[in-house]
C-alpha cells in the first residue's frame, strides 16, 4: 500500500458534496415534506399544531404585529424568498437569459401555455362551486427547487439548452404567480397603510436614483414597506419583490460586484437550505386520519393534481408545438422532443408555490367550508409530475446518446 496516497474521503467530505449538488435544495425540500406528513400522522401532530400556532407579538408604540408562528413563516419568512426571488428576476431580465426578445420568447410563451393549461382545467373541473373555484392559480405554479432538482439527478445528460428553459419557464412562472397573488388574492389596502407603503417605495426608488449602493437603507426602508403591506392585506410577500427591483444591480467601477448579484448570492444557501425547507415542514403536513377514497377524487384535490400533471405538460407542449410548427421558435440546443416533454413534465412540480398559493386561496374563511385538503392534490400532482418527468428524460436521453 502506498503511504503516499491520498486519504480516502470520508463521511464529511460525502456530506460537503452533497450540500453542493444542484439537486440537495429539492432533496431538502422532498425530506421537509414527508417529515411533516409524518409528523402530521403521528402521536407529535398536537405538539406540531401547537408549536405552529405559537403567538408571536412585535410591538413598538402603538404599532403591533401578532401573528402565530406560522404566519410569520408564510409572511416574513417567505418575505425573503420573494426578494430572492425578485433580485433573480432583475437579473435575468437585465443580463440574463429573459434580456433579449429572441431568448425570452419561446420561454415566455411556454410559460404563459403552462399557466393558462392547468388554470382552464382545475376551473373546468369547479365550476358552479364559488369557493373552490378560488384555487385556480393553485396549479399555475412551478417549483424552482424541486424542478431543477430532478433535473440535477440526470447529471451532465441534460442538454445545457433544457436546464436553461427549465430555469426560464420558472422565472416567468414565478412573475406569473406574484401578479396572481397582487391581483386576486389581496384585499383592498385601507388609504393609511397604502400611503405608507407608496412612500417607503417612493424612498427606495430615490436611494436607487440617487447611485446609493450601500444595501443597509434599503433593507430599513424595506422592513418599513413589508411591514406597511402585510398591514395592508395585499400579500406581505410583494414587499419583497419590490424591494428587489429597486436595489441597484450594477455597481461602480470600483466596486466590482453589485448590490443585487451580492444580495442574490448571500441569500441563495439561507433561502434553499433554511426558509424553503421551514415553509414546506410548517405547511406541508397532511393528516390522513379518516381519509377517504372520496376525498382524492373531489374536484379540488383532483383538479390541483389534474391541473399540475396534464394541465401544464398540455399547455407548454401545445404553444410550443405551434410556434415550432410555423417556423416562429426552435427546440432549446440539444434537445429533441421526447426530451423537452420530459421537461414539460417536470414543469408540474408545483410544490412551495403551489402550497403558498394554496394557503392564500384556502384561508380560515374558505378552508372552513372545503370537506377536503387542498394540499393533498398538490402533493399528488407534484409527485406525478417528478416522477414520470424523470423517468421520460432518464429513457429519451440514454437513447439520444447512444451511437
């Protein structure tokens, strides 16, 4: 044996080359969601229910914020996903892939396709009832983490081409998902607060004219605007995104990196190894006691799973059939169209956004009168889609490669 030779690698190197694999953030999320399931469906589910409804109160004069804990993951915390959320936006639509018409194009229309193609079905599916119509947009999304997840267990098979339509589909999914929540899952905000909110952002779009690159007013400023909206009723997640885009992306020359890609950067291991995987343990624990057949098959949790496994494989694959048809866009490089409907399979992750956009859908109010679990359909629809996506990509890339 040779003394010289290099030790093998142990548990702690094995653990450092998983935590950075592309696919741990949706391993993470896939291990939150069944440790709450089976949290949800054990002896522990009163503690878990009890620890979520925590109360937890910030008061500072006569101002207040008392929300169980819960809602502060879905308000506050998922506050920083959607800022993360909207400083990758500002990028990829000013330097990135979205920052010319000739790469948006087939990724924006593919997107609207897979949007629109799970909405029509879930509505189709609950027409006549008002409150389960309200979840429409609950198959609408797509989960950046989980998707990209699966895509990374293929390894370097995938084609640069589909990673990169992949990540843009999402990033138009999630510009589709915030104007959803602004538009249809808010209430009217009362005239104090939205003037509040105006101002803060008024503030923030002055720092950003006025060349400020230090990010801590714009971060003060922003509490002050979270906290204005989330008093508001329109979704305290938009917040974040506003914040985002006002933060500049460029820095001087001096400086190197800017504000908004340092930003992007600190923020990507909190949010994918902390915040993600807290949203999906506090909300995806699904009790199945007293469970029945009956409760799979009613229109919402079957419109969701409908929705999130043929809605959005339909609505991409159709627009871009199209628009490949007459000459208008080409396949992403690499692909053929056994592995691009591998993609549009997996497009059907719904998961965290379709779990928050859930949670706005299904409040108290609402999910008083539902018999069943929304989030039942999600999970369902979600894990169909990962499952078969991966599969057809597994299959149509072996055979792409061999001679």
């Amino acid at each position: 044996m040779n003394s010289s030779s290099p030790p093998q690698p142990g548990i702690a190197a094995a653990m450092q080359r998983l935590v950075h694999a592309e696919s741990f953030p949706g391993v993470l999320l896939f291990v939150a969601a069944v440790l709450a399931m089976l949290v949800a469906n054990s002896p522990m589910a009163g503690a878990h229910q009890a620890f979520l409804d925590i109360p937890i109160v910030v008061k500072i004069g006569a101002f207040e914020i008392a929300k169980p804990l819960l809602l502060w993951v879905n308000d506050g915390l998922m506050a920083v996903f959607f800022f993360l959320v909207g400083l990758e936006l500002k990028r990829e639509v000013l330097q990135g892939e979205l920052s010319s018409f000739r790469q948006a194009f087939l990724p924006v229309a593919a997107a609207i396709g897979g949007i629109a193609g799970p909405a029509a079905i879930y509505a189709i599916m609950n027409a006549g009832d008002p409150v389960a119509a309200r979840g429409w947009a609950i198959p609408a999304a797509t989960d950046i983490a989980f998707a990209l997840g699966v895509l990374a267990l293929l390894g370097d098979r995938v084609p640069r081409g589909l990673k990169i339509f992949l990540l843009s589909v999402a990033i138009v999914d999630d510009i589709g998902a915030i104007l959803i929540i602004a538009l249809f899952y808010s209430s009217a905000p009362p005239p104090i607060t939205l003037a509040i909110a105006g101002a803060a952002l008024g503030v923030l779009i002055m720092l950003n004219r006025s060349g400020v690159k230090r990010i801590s007013p714009y971060l003060l400023v922003g509490l002050i605007l979270w906290a204005a909206v989330l008093k508001s009723g329109v979704h305290a997640t938009l917040a974040g995104v506003l914040l985002a885009l006002t933060i500049p992306l460029r820095a001087s020359r001096s400086e190197g990196e800017g504000p908004a890609l340092r930003l992007e950067r600190d923020l990507h291991v909190p949010v994918a190894f902390g915040v993600l995987p807290l949203f999906a343990f506090a909300n995806a624990g699904v009790s199945f006691d007293n469970m029945q057949f009956a409760d799979l098959t009613h229109s919402v949790p079957l419109g969701i799973t409908a929705g999130l496994f043929f809605g959005k494989q339909i609505g991409i694959m159709l627009i871009v059939f199209a628009l490949v048809a007459m000459g208008l866009a080409r396949l992403p490089s690499g692909a053929n169209w056994a592995s691009f409907y591998g993609v549009a399979l997996i497009t059907g992750i719904g998961f965290t956004m379709s779990l928050f956009i859930g949670g706005l859908a299904f409040k108290e109010e609402f999910a008083a009168q539902l018999p069943v679990d929304e989030r039942v359909g999600i999970l369902l629809g979600s894990a169909l889609s990962a499952v078969t996506g991966y599969l057809v990509l597994r299959f149509s890339l072996r055979r792409r490669l061999q001679p």
